[in-house]
C-alpha cells in the first residue's frame, strides 16, 4: 500500500476528523495500519473517553510506526483544530510548563491518532486541579523472571488488601507483562501524600506475600523474579498508559480492563487492536462503574505514618 494513500474524513461527533495517510502500517508484523487504529479507538471511543477524560495526557507518537521513532509529546502538537483542548501542567524540578492535551470529546482522542498517537498516557489528576490527584494507580510491576502466575497471585493480594480497606480497585492488563489496579480517591491530596498512601499499600501487600513482592527503592535490591509494587507511578508526571490504551508492540496490544473474576485467567497477549473490539461490543466498558466508587486515602496515610514511626522511609522527588 502507498504510503501517499487518499486522506479520509472521519465523522466524530460534530467534527469531521482528517485521517492522512490511513494506509500507512503502523504494526507490521500484524499489517494494521493508521486506519486500523483509527476504528479501533471509535470502537471503544466510551471506555478510552472515560479512561481521559479532562485529564492531561501526554502522547506516545510513532509518526512510521512502532518500529520507528518513538516521540514522547507533552505539548500539544502542532496544527491542532480549535476545538482541540489543553490543560497546563507545572514541572517544578525545570522550572517549565507545557500544554498538554486534554480530552474533552472522542474527536480530540481520534485527531491525536491522526498526529500519530499510539498510545495515551494521562496524568492521575484532572484539569480542575492537577496538583490534586483523584486516581491512585497500583502498578504490578513484574522483574524479568517473574511469570504472570505470580502476578495474578499478587493481585489477589492486592485486592483481599483493597476489600478490607473498603476500596474499590480497577484492575487491567497493563499492556505489557504486569497488571495495574486503579482506585478512584478523594481529589484531598497533593502527589507526595497519594504516593505515601501508596507506599504504604504496597508494603502492607509485601508483608502479606514476602515471598512475591518487593518494594524495595533500588532495582538492584530486587529479586529478579520478585514482582515489585510500583508506588512511584503515583508522584508527579509518572504516566502509564491508559485503560484502552494500545501499546506500541509489535503484536498491537491493549491495556485492557478486566472484572476481578478475569483476572486468574487472563493472558495480556489476548487483549490487541484486532479483539478488543469485539470484546467490547459484547460486555462494554467494564470500568463503566469507576467514578462512582471514591474512595478516602485516609486510612492508607494512617499506615504511612505508622510505618514512619517505626523508621520507613519515603525516598524524594524532586517534583514533589
């Protein structure tokens, strides 16, 4: 296929969304092109909207593919229509700001696409206050010996953990090797108290299963086949991808939410571009729920504490 191939109008709601280039491969060993990604994202435009929505979002574009030029895009490309929203976000460590998308309305999802966006990466705060997270994310992040058994074994944890806090936790595939939770929270506190609560979680799941999990600061420190609960994922500009989310692999994977009950028989290799639209034809958005369950980070910064005054330590961020 031409790589010049004809642009196609996509209609988004009230906007008409220029596709150029919708021929172009972006996953070769697949043969899914820039159009493919395109109906995927309308296919699932309710669940990757609720995942973004008047969140900043940083962009992970590969304007050849994904076995081209990775680009890490804070601000808002060039070029965008004026219904295209932004959000300005602070980097102390810098001293510099950015625009950053923020989605308002599938159509700013599909343009991004159409700027060769693969990924979306959201921050866990929302444009009316993103000094005040209202997400906090549990990253299941496994070394390179740790199989995805013991992952699922650490999310059971996690979720027993979860259930006696009274919170309720979102898990999903991340796309990758591991597993991420998300629990919607009280938008009360700043980045450094989400990430103590955090810190907190993940140590009380390493007391509950020391024989799969580390929280230890340094990879060097780690066990190579321990799975390491990420809870730096909550500071201040660290981004994961989103829910719906497609990766920038080469067999087009999804970061795909699942239901507690899917997550003991999951394979991260089954959720991509080509079955997940089905998928969510079939169950929708099964994270539909996700707003209505706001959980306090009270109880978690009452465990910070205790584990400070027994000599725990939070390691700084500069942006903090």
């Amino acid at each position: 296929m031409s790589a010049q191939s004809p642009a196609v109008e996509i209609e988004v709601g009230p906007h008409l969304v220029r596709v150029t280039n919708p021929d172009r491969v972006y996953f070769p060993e697949r043969g899914l092109t820039k159009l493919d990604l395109v109906n995927y994202y309308l296919a699932v435009g309710d669940g990757i909207f609720t995942a973004l929505e008047e969140r900043p979002c940083m962009l992970h574009r590969y304007p050849t593919g994904v076995t081209g030029e990775k680009v890490h895009q804070k601000r808002l490309p060039a070029g965008a229509p004026p219904w295209v929203q932004t959000v300005r976000v602070e980097f102390p460590r810098y001293g510099r700001h950015a625009y950053e998308l923020c989605v308002t309305e599938l159509a700013s999802i599909i343009w991004a696409v159409q700027m060769s966006t693969v990924e979306f990466h959201p921050w866990n705060s929302r444009r009316a206050d993103t000094e005040r997270p209202d997400e906090w994310r549990i990253d299941l992040d496994p070394m390179p010996d740790c199989d995805f058994d013991r992952v699922r074994r650490v999310a059971a944890v996690a979720r027993e953990v979860l259930e006696e806090l009274g919170a309720t936790g979102w898990p999903k595939t991340s796309g990758g090797r591991g597993l991420h939770v998300y629990v919607r929270i009280e938008p009360d506190w700043g980045f450094a108290d989400v990430r103590r609560a955090a810190l907190a979680f993940a140590r009380e799941v390493e007391r509950r299963a020391p024989e799969d999990v580390t929280t230890a600061w340094w990879r060097k420190d780690r066990d190579p086949a321990a799975l390491f609960v990420d809870y730096n994922q909550n500071a201040r500009d660290h981004t994961i991808a989103s829910a719906y989310s497609v990766r920038g692999v080469p067999d087009a994977r999804v970061s795909a939410p699942l239901s507690w009950h899917e997550v003991a028989e999951a394979v991260p290799q089954d959720f991509t571009v080509e079955t997940m639209p089905d998928r969510f034809a079939r169950l929708g958005d099964v994270h539909a729920g996700i707003n209505d369950t706001v959980f306090s980070l009270q109880p978690l910064l009452d465990w910070a504490e205790r584990d400070e005054r027994a000599g725990a330590v939070l390691p700084p961020l500069d942006d903090e």
